[in-house]
C-alpha cells in the first residue's frame, strides 16, 4: 500500500505456551521492510530470523493437540514525510461567527439578530448567494428581517453553515421532535442538503406509533423520499397501523392523497 518501494514497520511475536501464557516475545522496532524482504542495513537482506528453537522445546511447552500457536502483530506506519493535522476549517469558521469579525449583514428574527458573513452563507447556499449577490433588495440591505423562522432555528441552520455540524448543545440536549421538523423545513427552504438529510436521520430516530403520522407527514412535505418510505414500511405494520391512525398526527397525513393511497395499496398487501 506504501507508494514507495519500502515501508516502515513494529512488529512482535511469540508464540502461546501450553499454560495460556505468551513465550518470550520477538519484536523489532523500527525496521524498514522492501520489495524484497526486510532491507539489508538492518538484517542482511533475510527473509526470516536466524534464531531457531529446539524441536523437544517446542513439543515440551508449546505443542497441544499437535498444534502450536503463533501471534504476530505489526504496526505499519504512514510513508509520510510530513504529518498532516487534522482539518481545523470549521474551528476558525465558527469562532469568526461568534466573535462576529467582519460581518456585513445581519439578520432580525423575532426578537434577535444575528450577524453574518455574505460570502460565507453565499458560498453554502444557493439561496443565499442569489439573496445576497443576485437582483434582490437584500443584496444591498444591511439588516435582513426572516419571518415563518424562529430565532433557536435560524441559530442552529446558522451555526452548521458555518461548521458544517450541528451544535454540541443540540446533540446532548435531545431535541424535541418539532424542533428538528423546524429545522429540516429551514434547511428545505436553503437547500442545505447535508442538514436535511442529518434532520431526517434525526427524525427516523424519533418515529414511533405517537409520532410516526406527523413525521410522515413532514418528510412528504419537505421531499425526504428515504424517510418518507421507511415511515411507510413502519405505519402498515399491524399492530402499528391500528394505533397510530386514532393519533391526532393521522390527520395530516389524510391532507396527502399520495400517501393515503400509499398506505391503502400497503395494507392490502397490494
């Protein structure tokens, strides 16, 4: 898998006594293997190793049931000059947000304002970019007023623009199920696909027989086909079926003519 013509290898051995216990390991620290064996400033260009145990040794201690056991571990380690850190983007992205340095719009949510970064929302959302760059009136507003959001949604919708995660507070916090049906609808409405997929894995975790009609309903509102079936396949199970069409979600689901006739083609086994 090396892209060079050697690698560099730890590697231990030892073999398993009679008694469960390992013998006394072989192990090599550090030694650099070629196409053809290990290389010969270190072991003269050997395939294996010069040192030897005696047949009544190992029959004595080491042979059960006419077999004996050998471990071997290796560690290959990365061919790499240079060790690579990890992506830290979405560390300074978000404390540009929360320090709100350089921010040349700002939006007004209920009570709340949000400052932000053209260039950053443009670059993660088509809407975005044709609000803020395009021939609408928002391109040259400094203050943007959002209505049919709330300000603990656009909150959330924000942070994950910016860090492309949702907040280490919504994850802990268990999030109710009309939060997360809020938040799918923002990211519908941004089409910030990754965060609408996130929000339907999200609401998967939460079907059951109360809430399974009203998540339903959502994900055909807001094109979520994968949930949308698996809500389905859930819903005809009978002894699902006969409870959760007397919740009050099931009457969202009638507004659907799709899904009516989904289900009736299902429970009939059609």
């Amino acid at each position: 898998m090396s892209k060079s013509r050697s690698v560099k290898a730890f590697f231990e051995a030892f073999m398993m006594g009679r008694d469960g216990k390992p013998s006394t390991s072989l192990n090599a620290g550090g030694r650099t293997f070629g196409t053809f064996g290990i290389m010969k400033n270190n072991m003269g260009g050997s395939w294996g190793w010069m040192k030897f145990l005696r047949r009544t040794t190992l029959e004595e201690k080491y042979l059960t049931d006419r077999h004996v056991t050998f471990v071997c571990a290796i560690m290959v380690m990365d061919d790499s000059p240079i060790l690579l850190p990890p992506s830290d983007i979405r560390t300074h992205l978000g404390h540009m947000l929360d320090l709100a340095e350089g921010t040349d719009v700002s939006f007004i949510v209920g009570d709340e304002t949000f400052p932000a970064h053209r260039a950053v929302l443009a670059a993660r959302s088509p809407v975005f970019r044709a609000e803020l760059f395009g021939s609408m009136a928002e391109a040259t507003m400094p203050y943007i007023t959002l209505h049919d959001i709330t300000p603990a949604t656009f909150k959330v919708m924000l942070r994950f623009i910016y860090t492309d995660e949702l907040p280490a507070e919504f994850e802990t916090e268990d999030p109710s199920t009309e939060m997360i049906q809020n938040l799918l609808a923002a990211a519908d409405r941004y089409a910030l696909d990754r965060l609408k997929i996130i929000c339907a894995q999200k609401l998967w975790e939460k079907v059951s027989i109360d809430t399974v009609a009203t998540i339903l309903a959502c994900a055909e509102t807001y094109s979520c086909y994968e949930l949308k079936n698996k809500c389905i396949d859930f819903f005809v199970l009978e002894e699902n079926f006969k409870e959760a069409i007397f919740t009050d979600g099931y009457s969202l689901v009638l507004k659907f003519p799709s899904i009516v006739a989904e289900l009736k083609k299902r429970v009939r086994g059609e």
